[in-house]
C-alpha cells in the first residue's frame, strides 16, 4: 500500500508540471482555436532562462537560495513570455485568416527552430546541462510514504497558479474579454475588444505558466536539456484534451490524471519504465475515440 501511495505522489508531482503546460495549450485553443505545437518549447526556454540567471548571479548569491530561487523563476518566466509573444506576432498572426493546416505546420516548424537555436547557440546545450537545487529541505513521512517540500511546493503552487488564472479569466474585465473573444471574436471586435491585445495576452500567460514549469522541472530532476519541451509538450497536450482542450480545470485535471498513469504504469505493468512515454498517447486515442470532449467537456463554442 505504501508503495501505490508513494507512486500516486509522485505522480501528482509529475501531473502538476503537464498541467502547467497544458493551461497554455487550452487557453491559446479557446481564443483562436490553434494547437500550439510549439509551447513545449516555451516551457523549455523557460528552463534554459532559469539556469542563465543563476549563472549570471554573483558567486555569494547563488547559494542564498531565498534569492536565487525568486530571481531564476522571474528569469524564467520572462523569456518564456519574451519568446510566447514574439511568436504570436511573427509567426501566427500572419497566417490568422489561413486555412487551418498552415499555422499548425508552422506550429511544428517553429518548434524545431526553437529547439535546434538552443542547441546550436546555447553553450553546452547540445548534451544535459546540470540545474541547481534551489528548493532545499528535507522530505516527511506520512505513513510510509516520503513526501519531499519540493513536491509539496511544485502541486501546491501549481494549483494556486491554476486557481489564480480561473479567477482572472472570470472576474477581470481582461478576463471576460478573452471569454467573449472565444465565443466569437467578430462580434467582440464589433463590441470594441481589441483582438490582438486579447491574443498577446493569451499567449502571454501560458508563456507565463510554461517558464513556471521549466524552472520546476530543472528543480526536480537537477539536469536540463533542448529536448524536454518535446514530450512534456506532447503529455501536456493530452492532459489538455483529456481535461476538454478550452477548459481551464480540465487542464490540470488531465495533467494530474496522466502524471498519475505514468508513475503506476512505470512501477506496475511490465517493462513500465521503456514504455512510460507511450501510455500518454494511448489515453489520448481512447480519450478521442470514446469521449472526443474530455473528461469536463468544451468550454468554448465551436465556430465554422
């Protein structure tokens, strides 16, 4: 029993850093109905801005983590948000009133640029890169189960980011703008909504929640690399649509939902450890075929 317990921890941690990235993923399809195939990179990006940051701080200081960890999370965030912006601009406005097909293609293209720029030009990042551990303390037992701060920092201040986001989607005057530029952005625009503006905020915030993500997921696992945006982003994207890809929740519910099949499965079916990555995928063709809305169903409305 301990054991089941300590994988459905791990797995919640696992969990909170897809559904992070998933949020990005759900709000950007709610406004503008795109699949973002390039947001792993921005969570990736976010990692790599993180472990500059640190580099970049003072000897003395990089070991005061009560600054450095604010610090390469606000570093994070800013180049995921720097980078999620530029992109929408330059890569996806253009291609606004395209059929759909060519933002998609250009979603992927833009996700190899990104991924073979940091590789090329980043020193080192063509192998791991190790990130530092900015979150000491020790871990506590609860019934045989090892529970370490981190984790309890990663789910908790992943379900606060999660619950602030609801609340600023619902109470704001920002907030309801997005919600009617999802429903029909014509008569938005008609209404005086400036679209754009409403568009680089979307992507804003999940540059936002994704540079979060980077930095956590360099804080557990200690070691960084060009390549994590693309499975992560890819998990992130099937928590999205288990959740109901337009809804808030659902997000990170889908993520904490696959973080949890991944941990048991690794521990649980046989060889779980070479076929961790494929159980995500097998949950989304059953998520498609036998319930295409997800889990909380579709909060935005379909268009034409």
């Amino acid at each position: 029993m301990s054991q089941l317990l300590q994988q459905l921890v791990n797995g919640l941690v696992l969990g909170a850093t897809y559904g992070l990235i998933a949020l990005g993923y759900t709000m950007v399809y709610g406004i503008i109905q795109l699949i973002n195939f390039a947001h792993g990179e921005i969570y990736m990006l976010g990692a790599f801005g993180g472990l500059t940051m640190w580099k970049a701080l003072p000897t003395g200081l990089q070991t005061k983590n009560y600054i450095a960890l604010p610090l390469v999370l606000l570093a994070g965030i800013v180049t995921s948000t720097v980078v999620a912006v530029l992109m929408e601009r330059w890569a996806y406005r253009p291609l606004r009133g395209a059929p759909r097909l060519a933002p998609l293609i250009t979603a992927i293209g833009v996700s190899v640029f990104l991924q073979e720029a940091v590789r090329v030009f980043y020193p080192g990042a063509k192998g791991p890169l190790a990130f530092p551990a900015l979150f000491t303390g020790k871990s506590i037992t609860i019934g045989g189960v090892e529970v370490k701060y981190l984790s309890i920092f990663v789910v908790a201040l992943a379900v606060a980011l999660m619950i602030a986001l609801q609340a600023f989607v619902r109470t704001s005057s920002t907030g309801r703008a997005m919600r009617a530029t999802a429903q029909d952005p014509d008569t938005a625009a008609l209404m005086g909504i400036d679209i754009n503006r409403i568009i680089v905020i979307t992507f804003a915030l999940g540059g936002v929640l994704a540079g979060v993500a980077g930095v956590l997921t360099g804080m557990q696992y200690g070691a960084i690399d060009v390549h994590i945006g693309y499975i992560a982003g890819l998990k992130a994207f099937t928590a999205a649509v288990l959740g109901g890809i337009g809804n808030i929740t659902g997000a990170m519910l889908g993520g904490f939902l696959i973080g949890i099949i991944e941990a048991l499965g690794t521990q649980y079916l046989p060889q779980g450890s070479a076929y961790k990555d494929a159980y995500a995928f097998v949950v989304l063709i059953l998520v498609l075929v036998f319930r295409p809305t997800g889990l909380l169903g579709e909060s935005v409305a379909a268009r034409a």
